[in-house]
C-alpha cells in the first residue's frame, strides 16, 4: 500500500472519524461529570471498574488489572487511586497471600458518589450518541456503537 492507496485513505479517514467520536462523547460526559458530580471520566471509570470486583477467586483487582481497564498508564492509575483515597472515595491493602500485592476498594462514600453519577454518565453519553448520529460521517460509528453486545 502507497499513501495513496484508496484503501488506507479510507482506513484513516474511518480511524479519524472513530476518534472524534471517541473524543466527543468522552468531553460531552465529562462536562456532565464534572459539574454534577466532581468527578472526571478517568475517576468515574475508576470507581466503576473497582465497584465490580468481588471477594470470591479473582475478585480483587491488581494495580495492572485496574490500569489496564481504565486505559492508563500503572503510574497515571496510582496517582488516580491516591487522589480518590485522599477525598476518601477509596482505600488501600495489603493483599492477604502475597504482601507485595496492593488492592483497592470503594468506601461506602465513593459507591454513594458512583451511584449518584451513574444516571448523569448514562444521560450524557445518550446524549453525545444523539448528536453524533445527526452527523453523516459519525452516524454509521453511532449505530455501531449502539448495536454492540459485549459479553459479561
């Protein structure tokens, strides 16, 4: 393939307008976020995601798991842990089995928080949707997006 190759003309034009809606949904919920709630999209994702965990085998998170389904980097994810325990939305442990291992609940005040949040995320990113779907580049993305099953 060339840089002229139809092919990757389409690839990267399809790449261009994924990112925008990616980019627009993210900065419509994080608005939303941010003014209802105090929280950002990485933190709400964060709380999210450790809401989840279990005490049953494989329950709790490593650090790498969290970083891992929040899209960051290990470091970015412990400054984003420490910023949530310092407002007491999380806190930290030693791991029972192996003593190098550090894992992360929610506090009752960070589920409290996250449940409040949830219908805000859900409203907003509805409404990013909603728009994105009004643009004919975004529109096929949008369905897409909306026809979408992903296993529990």
């Amino acid at each position: 393939m060339t840089a002229t190759d139809p092919a990757l003309t389409a690839l990267s034009q399809g790449w261009c307008a994924l990112s925008l809606l990616h980019g627009r949904i993210e900065a419509h919920i994080e608005r939303a976020l941010e003014s209802g709630h105090g929280l950002s999209v990485r933190e709400f994702s964060l709380l999210d995601v450790l809401s989840r965990q279990h005490n049953g085998p494989g329950g709790h998170l490593q650090m790498k798991q969290v970083a891992d389904a929040v899209v960051l980097s290990q470091s970015a994810t412990t400054r984003l842990v420490t910023r949530l325990e310092d407002r007491g939305l999380l806190t930290r442990y030693l791991c029972d089995t192996d003593r190098r291992g550090i894992y992360t609940d929610v506090t009752e005040a960070g589920l409290t928080l996250l449940a409040e949040a949830r219908p805000t995320n859900a409203t907003a990113l509805r409404e990013a949707l909603d728009e994105a779907a009004r643009n004919p580049e975004l529109a096929p993305l949008v369905k897409a997006v909306e026809e979408l099953r992903v296993p529990a």
